[in-house]
C-alpha cells in the first residue's frame, strides 16, 4: 500500500509532460524538440532508480484494483498529452499524417518503461550517445 500512496502522490505533483519538456530546453515551435525530449530524457542513466520504481508499481498494480486504476489514469492522461502533441504536429505539417498519434504515444512510453528490461547489470546498457542517436533517429523518421 506504501508503494500505492507514493506513486500516486509522485504522479499528482507531476508537472504538464509539456511543460516538463519545455523546462528542458525543448523549443515550443518544433514538436520535434518535444518528442526528442520524452524519448531521451526517460532514458537516462540518473533515471535508473525511477524506471525501477515504475516497474514494482506496474507488478503491484496487477495485484490491487485500486492501484491499477491509478496507474491507469496516469498512463491514459500522459499519452494523452504525448498524441496531443503528436496530433498538433501533423496539424502544423511537421509529422508525417499517415501515423496514428496514440501508437506515436504508445511507442515512446514503450521504449521508457523497455530500458528497465536492462537496468540488471551496467553492461546490459547500450552507449548513451549511441542510444539517443537512435532515438533521434526514429523520432526523425516520422517527419512529413
């Protein structure tokens, strides 16, 4: 139950995941600065800790009802935000219109909560700057 309260109380102090990203430089104008802000700053290697955390929440949450419809609510509300964005880009023609916003929102969040998958052992991790150039890469690709 102490994990429950503590995820739950960490994501109600969470600020806007735009407002998140913008905090780190991203420039308001390209919704590609955006996307590359969430795909890398996730991925981290001072983010360990966190990812960890968020998998004993997703292990918890398969065994109570009530905390499950918090991380719910969570992850509905935070690709919500990251389709919005992907939406307004296709809008203003900087992504390709062919891909469907909440898939863009589902990928991301994919490739975040992946990394825990490795964070066993240091030399499970790839090179980071090998890693956010990939990242780059594929937020690249949905360019229009």
């Amino acid at each position: 139950m102490a994990l429950a309260e503590r995820f739950v109380r960490k994501m109600r102090s969470r600020t806007d995941l735009v407002a998140d990203a913008f905090s780190r430089q991203a420039d308001p104008s390209d919704p590609f600065l955006i996307l590359n802000e969430i795909t890398i700053q996730p991925n981290q290697p001072d983010r360990v800790d966190a990812r960890a955390e968020r998998v004993q929440v997703l292990t918890a949450a398969l065994e109570d009802p009530v905390l499950a419809k918090h991380v719910a609510d969570f992850q509905r509300q935070f690709l919500n935000q990251i389709s919005d964005i992907v939406k307004e880009a296709q809008i203003q023609k900087f992504i390709r219109p062919d891909v469907d916003p909440y898939a863009v929102a589902v990928m991301l969040q994919s490739i975040a909560i992946g990394l825990a998958s490795i964070d066993l052992a240091k030399d499970l991790m790839p090179d980071l700057t090998a890693w956010n150039d990939l990242m780059n890469i594929v937020v690249f690709a949905l360019r229009a």
